[in-house]
C-alpha cells in the first residue's frame, strides 16, 4: 500500500481528487477503504492530466488502454468488457461505467479471480502484453470492425461481448500469418514414402502449433488454437494397436445400428463415440459414412447408415453428426462422392446423370449439411471424369453453393492428383507423400493462391472449431507427438458404453423368418444342437493387427475397423442362456456336413451358424457366406426336427438355405455383444424389431455388380436397390423384419394438410394384436405422378413406435415435405413439385402394404 499512498498524495494535489479523503473520519475502516477506492479511480480518470504523465490501463489486467477503449472482461465484471477509466462514461462496451468500479475494487483488493492475466492466453490482433482468459472479451481491432470478441478459449455459448464467435474467427485470420494458416491446410504424423503413421499420431493430424510449429515468428499457439486430431470410425474408435482394443468399446456397425430404425438410439451410440474419441485425444471422427448402397458387394457397405435408401440415410444421418457434435468431436462426412465401390477405387469413373445424382446420391450428404458436419471427406474416384477430390462441379458448384455448406473438405488420404485448392479441397491428408503420392500442398504451391482463399480455407476450419468448443480448455485434446497417454494408455470405454452396446447390439437382430410361430424357444429344458464353424468363430487378433484389411464375425476390416475385445460368440450366449433356462447343448463347431448330422442326434432343435465379413480396399468375392455350401446341405439333411439358421454379416448375403429351414436371424456384423443379442433374441427376453435397410436377393444376378473397367455408367438411373426389383420376387425385401407379435394398421383419416407442419400428412393407428409387448416400425412409401417419371414406392418416411402392450395402439402421423414431393430438374437446376395424384402406402415393409390413399397437388 505504501506505493499506493504515495499516488494518492501525488493525485491529490488535483483539487477533485482531494476530496476523497477528506470526508472520513479517524478509524473508519469502511470508509477508509471506499475513499481508496475512489481514490484510485479518480487516480486512473485523471492520471492523463497528471505530472505523472502514466499511461491509460485496464484495471487487473493492465492492458494499456485511451478514451472510447474497452477493457477486456474479467470475473469481476461477468468477463464483460468495461470502459477504460480515461473514458469512465464510455458506452461501447458490454459492460458499464458500473462495471469500471467493480473492476478497480477487484483489484484494489487483490481479488483477480479468473481475469485474462491468469493465463498465457494472447488476444489475437493486439499487442503480445494483451490477454485474455476464458469468457473474457478482447478488445476490438480493425478485423472485427472495433468490436470486442470472446477470448478463443470461451465457452461455445458465451455472449459477452459486442462481437461474436465469428469476430474471433476474423481476428484470428487477421493475427496469423501465411505460414501459421498452412498449417491447417495440410496433414502431418506419417513417415514419408511409407503407408506407416508415426508413433503418438493419430490416423489424421493437422494444426499441432504447441509441438509441430517450426515457422518464423511466435506460435499461434498463444491464441489458444487446438491440434485437429482425427481418427477413423466405422465401427467406434479404430484400434490401430493391441492395446487400444481393451481400451475402447467393441460397438456394432454402423448398419447394424441403422437397422433399429432408431434415430434416438443413432443419437445415444453418437454422443458415446464422441466421449470416447475425446477420451482417446482425437477432436475429429472420420464419420459418417453415407453412401447409398448401389453395388451389393461393397466392401465398405456396413460402414455406411444409408443403405439402398436416401430418404433413410438423410434420416440417420442427422442424429449422427448432432450427436457426435454435442460432445465437442467434429463429424466428417464421408465420402463424396459416387464411391459405390472399391474395386479400382483409384481409377473407376462413376458416371451418373445430374437427377441421378442429386435425388440418389446427394440426400444423405445434404442433410448433414443441415444438422451442421463440420467437415466432408473427398472420395477415390472420379466423376464424370474428374476425381471427386478436385471435381468443381462436385465441391464447389454442389456441395458448397447448392447445399450451403460451410465447412472444410478434405481429401482421402492421397486422394489427390494435383493441387486443387481451387477446385474447392481445402486440405489435404494426410499430407506425405507416398509411393506414387505425392503431396501436393506444399507452400510453393499455396503461396499461388491470393489471401482471401487462403483465410477462406482456414475460416472453414476455424469456424467449427469454436463452434463446437474444440477451443475449450476442459475439452481440449493433446498435441502429437505428446499423445502416448491418451492414444495408448487412455481407457475410453465404460460401464455405460457396454450396456449401451449390449443394447445396440439386441436391437439390431433382424428376424427374417418365424414358420408357424416357432421362436422363440421355450424357456425350459431341451437339447440344442449348435452346428457349424461360424457359431464359435474365433477373434483372430494377431491376423487382423497384422493386416489391416482384415475382419472378422463381429467387426469389419479395413481403416473402419474395432477389434472387438473377446467378443460373445453364439456359442458363449446359448451357454449363459441354458444356464438360466436349463437346456443343454450339443455341439460342432466344423464344416463336415455328416459329422453335424451325427451332432444333431437326440436334439430337440437344431442351430446352424455362418457369416462372412468385408473390408475396405476389395469388394467381396460374392454374395455367399463363408460356408454356404454347409448350410445348404446341412438345411436339406435335417428335414425331422425345427432348424433354425443365424447369420453374421456386414451387409447384403444370399441364403439359399432360407426354404429349408423353420426360422431365420441375421445381424449385421454386431461387435462385442453378437452372441448374447442371439441369445436374448431365441429365448424372447429381446422381442426383435429391426428391419432391412437392404434387399435380401434370390440371386447376384439381381444385384449390381462393381465395375471393372474405367467407365462405370450408371444405366439403373433412379432405380437403385429395392427400386430395382419390385416387379421381381427377392428373399426378403426393403423394410422387412418380424417381431414375436403382431401389429394391426388402421387408417386415421384421409391425407390432410390440417395442423400439418409439411405438405401433407398421413395419420394412422397401430395396435397390438398379438399376445406379447414389441415395438413396430411402420413405413411410408410414396409413388409420385406418372408425370414425374420415378420410380414408385419410395421410401418417404417411418415411425418406430413405443414399446406397446397386447391390444395397447399409437396414433402416429407422417409429415410430407415439399422436399419430400418434389424431384430435380435439371434444366432449372432446382426442385420442382410435380402437379397430380400421388399415392401413399403405409406399411410393415415395402411389400407389406396395409393400406394406401392418394392425394393431388
């Protein structure tokens, strides 16, 4: 205090100064301390008219400041920013004059608490001695037109100050340099001329400014900007080591979870990929994949939520990203576009008409522009011949003008041919060159493009960053190659993902085929013979870790790939379950048909298992499980007791078996938890739900088959999947899936646009009338006008119901968009609502029709 006497004593000479302490009494404490107060206030209003000839500063932080300044926020103030005491009257900041006297009496009492002076946190855009901290303001520069903005490390929904997170975003721009910004543009992490990523990286890696930056000047580190850690998904967090596989949740594909319906379910297992990728140090998932399935053999199929339809795919997607999102991982989506296939990936042209195009392959991708994915991924191919990644038509022209999207594309990992920042790729990854790969983003080759396309490309980047709280501290994830503990060491998985993935796993078994009622099976003593090498298939984890195209029963291969940690085989969830009901098993877990025969003897019912699992890089071979011949023979030797057939697969199989046998289940490839959701599901502790989100065809020869030359024309047009094979008899269609129950559909009323939030709504009742409690997932189909020229019966909405009790009904509606109605023309490069009569059919599946109307528009 002795310095701040002696101030005082200089500032009274000023006779409004004086005053100060003139009115206190001896001994009056309070008063002493509020006339300290004043004083210093009065101290800072008038040190500029002073001998002392101090400059202007920001109580706390002692940021220098002049008239009509604000100083940035601090606890005292509610981190509003608040006059600078040579302007006490100022009215341009967040905060008041009342704010002003708050902060002085903080820091005159020495109570900084969390002010911008706590932490090494520079403002961008001013001097190195101005900082701020978390929910504090700035002060505004020439970027942000003078208004102040949040520090970078605020809370996503901080609103204290004149500007916004988008003003942050300018400031940055405006502090980087050119060569700080290329940082964001390019990935790093793998050994050049290798496929190999380096220790501690992750699969993508990108804007590491506390341990990678080498440029001239300081870090940007100082704004508090975070690395962008990516790592793959397809089935959760990618185990790219041994011990990452106990580490992280063996979760079901991702058509697997699809196959629920479930959009809330799609949301849950979204929020926990988030947690865990956070857990594991990465702030950015490569998800969701997307594609429409156009060839049935696709290696990556399982991987993407749509299945042969965009309207459900456009569904799924949104809760995805939303999901993932909320957790502060950025979503990628992925990939754009046409990748149908992986046979030749590198070099397939896929040529499709724009129509095609746009009402097929685009729904998916547009909307996880609407729930806001910060970033899409660039695929393999060409289309129309360009590749994807460098396609101005595809990135620039569609994705980014036509659909709005704000965010950044990166490439594939060396999927690029030349530098095509121009052509709208605003990173590439990973950023090394390869074999025949070269890097292309190079700074000889960035420093071509002017300053507003370089601040565009990282603006795309910055922007979710804040957004999403990657900027956050308590989110904030580790820089490479300092990430030992978070990538090998972190446990990311937990009580409650398990259960969540038990949960995924049950719902996502699909029951194809129930003669006569027959499961589930009775809860009481019988002997089961399990037969079949595909009921106890082991987890080969030393083969998958040391190829990475490589899958199994319970996970898919390839750059999607979770190697489940010991996963429940078939076998090991009829062994828990005979424990608790008191069956018994027989068992062979061979190929040799007669040996299986001999197994079956003495046995009540009959289980025969098989699979088959896909991966990135190769399509599947065929549309056979592995041991089709097995099941085929196996189905036409045991004609004198119940045969029941499970199959494990990662997407479309053919089952040439399916006449021969009293039941059917099939799951797509389910993780962890395969062998108890078959389990629960043969015994009816899980009344099964789920539905195809594919056809299941009688033979290949209704399928498309990947293209094996250069040019691969889309001649199917719009009729894509089950669109396809309407007028012709499949195994099991679109939509199908049976339940332990049965459901009554009942008509609400005609097609109403009456308290309709869309175009049209449809209205119906469903009721139990089957003697146990089950979820049903009642269909939409719609068939446009002849004028039109679609395709008829798509798919144009769902609702799975609430667990409903025998004779209990749900009223459920269906509300039609205008999108919903409409097609693309192609001369208007717009959508258009056909004049005419449409039909709309509701039911269980696409061929199990409960009832139709029409309406005109």
């Amino acid at each position: 205090m002795q310095a701040f006497r002696r101030s005082v004593v200089v500032a009274a000479a000023a006779a409004s100064v004086s005053v100060a302490v003139a009115d206190c009494s001896a001994g009056d404490e309070v008063c002493q301390e509020e006339s300290e107060e004043s004083t210093l206030l009065a101290l800072r209003l008038h040190q500029k008219d002073s001998d002392l000839e101090l400059d202007s500063s920001c109580p706390i932080s002692g940021t220098a400041c002049s008239e009509e300044q604000c100083c940035p926020g601090i606890a005292a103030t509610g981190y509003r920013t608040f006059p600078c005491p040579s302007t006490p009257t100022y009215t341009g900041c967040a905060g008041s004059e009342n704010d002003l006297h708050a902060a002085v009496a903080a820091e005159k009492a020495g109570q900084a608490g969390e002010s911008t002076g706590s932490l090494s946190l520079s403002c961008p855009g001013s001097p190195a001695e101005v900082q701020c901290s978390r929910n504090s303001c700035c002060p505004g520069i020439t970027a942000t037109s003078g208004k102040s903005f949040p520090c970078p490390n605020s809370d996503r929904d901080f609103v204290g100050c004149q500007g916004s997170q988008d003003d942050t975003v300018k400031a940055l721009l405006s502090a980087m340099t050119r060569d700080e910004k290329y940082q964001f543009l390019r990935g790093f992490g793998w050994k050049n001329n290798t496929w190999d990523v380096m220790d501690n990286y992750y699969i993508g890696n990108a804007a590491a400014f506390d341990t990678q930056y080498t440029g001239k000047g300081t870090s940007p580190s100082k704004y508090g900007i975070p690395p962008l850690n990516m790592q793959d998904n397809g089935q959760g967090f990618r185990t790219v080591t041994e011990q990452i596989i106990e580490q992280v949740t063996g979760w079901p594909v991702t058509l697997a979870i699809a196959s629920s319906w479930d959009e809330q379910a799609t949301y849950d297992w979204a929020v926990a990929l988030g947690e865990e990728f956070l857990a594991k140090g990465a702030n950015v998932i490569l998800g969701p994949g997307v594609n429409v399935h156009r060839v049935a053999r696709g290696g990556r199929n399982g991987e993407y939520v749509s299945g042969e339809s965009p309207y459900f795919g456009a569904r799924m997607a949104k809760p995805y990203v939303e999901g993932v999102q909320s957790k502060g991982v950025l979503a990628v989506a992925k990939h754009f576009a046409l990748n149908s296939q992986e046979t030749h990936r590198d070099t397939v042209n896929s040529m499709a008409d724009e129509r095609t195009m746009q009402e097929v392959y685009y729904p998916p991708f547009k909307a996880c522009v609407d729930a806001g994915a910060a970033s899409f991924m660039c695929s393999y191919n060409l289309v129309n011949g360009v590749h994807a990644c460098g396609n101005s038509d595809l990135l620039n022209r569609d994705l980014k003008e036509d659909m709005g999207f704000k965010g950044w594309v990166m490439s594939d990992w060396w999927a690029l041919h030349d530098f095509k920042a121009t052509e709208g790729v605003d990173q590439e990854m990973p950023g090394t060159f390869s074999g025949g790969s070269p890097a292309y983003y190079g700074d000889s080759n960035l420093n071509t493009l002017f300053d507003d396309k370089i601040d565009n490309m990282v603006e795309r980047m910055l922007s979710p960053m804040l957004k999403f709280g990657l900027f956050e501290a308590h989110d904030r994830v580790c820089s490479p190659p300092n990430c030992d503990d978070k990538l090998y060491k972190a446990v990311a998985t937990n009580e409650k993902h398990q259960q969540l993935a038990k949960e995924l796993a049950h719902k996502a078994v699909v029951l194809l085929k129930n003669e006569d009622n027959f499961l589930p099976l009775d809860q009481g003593k019988q002997k089961i013979a399990l037969l079949g090498e595909g009921c106890n298939a082991a987890q080969d984890v030393a083969s998958q870790l040391k190829a990475w195209d490589v899958g199994s029963y319970y996970n898919i291969g390839g750059s999607g790939r979770v190697i489940a940690s010991n996963p429940e085989t078939v076998h090991m969830g009829l062994s828990h379950a005979c424990e608790k009901f008191g069956c018994t098993l027989q068992t062979y877990f061979g190929t040799d048909v007669d040996e299986a025969v001999a197994a079956s003897e003495g046995a009540d019912v009959v289980i025969m298992c098989s699979g088959t699992s896909s991966t990135e890089g190769k399509d599947r071979e065929s549309l056979s499980v592995d041991h089709e011949d097995f099941m085929v023979q196996l189905a036409d030797k045991i004609t004198d007791k119940p045969l029941v057939s499970l199959t494990m697969t990662p997407a479309v199989v053919l089952m040439p078996w399916i006449d021969s046998v009293t039941a059917s289940l099939n799951v797509f490839l389910a993780g962890t938890y395969t062998g108890s959701a078959f389990a629960a599901t043969l015994f009816g502790e899980n009344n099964p739900a789920a539905k195809l989100v594919i056809t299941i065809p009688e033979s290949e020869d209704q399928t498309i088959l990947p293209c094996q030359e250069v040019d691969c024309p889309y001649t199917e047009k719009l009729k894509v999947g089950y669109l396809a094979l309407l007028d012709q008899k499949v195994t099991f269609p679109f939509g199908h899936g049976l339940s332990y129950t049965t459901f009554g559909y009942t008509s609400a009323g005609s097609p109403s646009t009456e308290k309709c939030s869309g175009e049209m709504c449809i209205s119906a009742v469903i009721k139990n009338t089957g003697e146990v409690e089950g979820v049903e997932i009642a269909q939409l189909y719609l068939t446009f006008p002849n004028s039109a020229e679609e395709p008829p019966m798509q798919l144009r909405g769902f609702v799975r119901t609430k667990s409903l009790a025998p004779d209990a009904s749900a009223d459920i509606s269906f509300t039609l968009t205008k999108q919903d109605l409409s097609i693309y023309d192609v001369e208007k490069r717009a959508w258009v609502m056909p004049s005419g009569t449409y039909t709309v059919s509701v039911g269980a599946s696409s061929r199990d029709i409960r009832f139709s109307q029409t309406f005109t528009k």
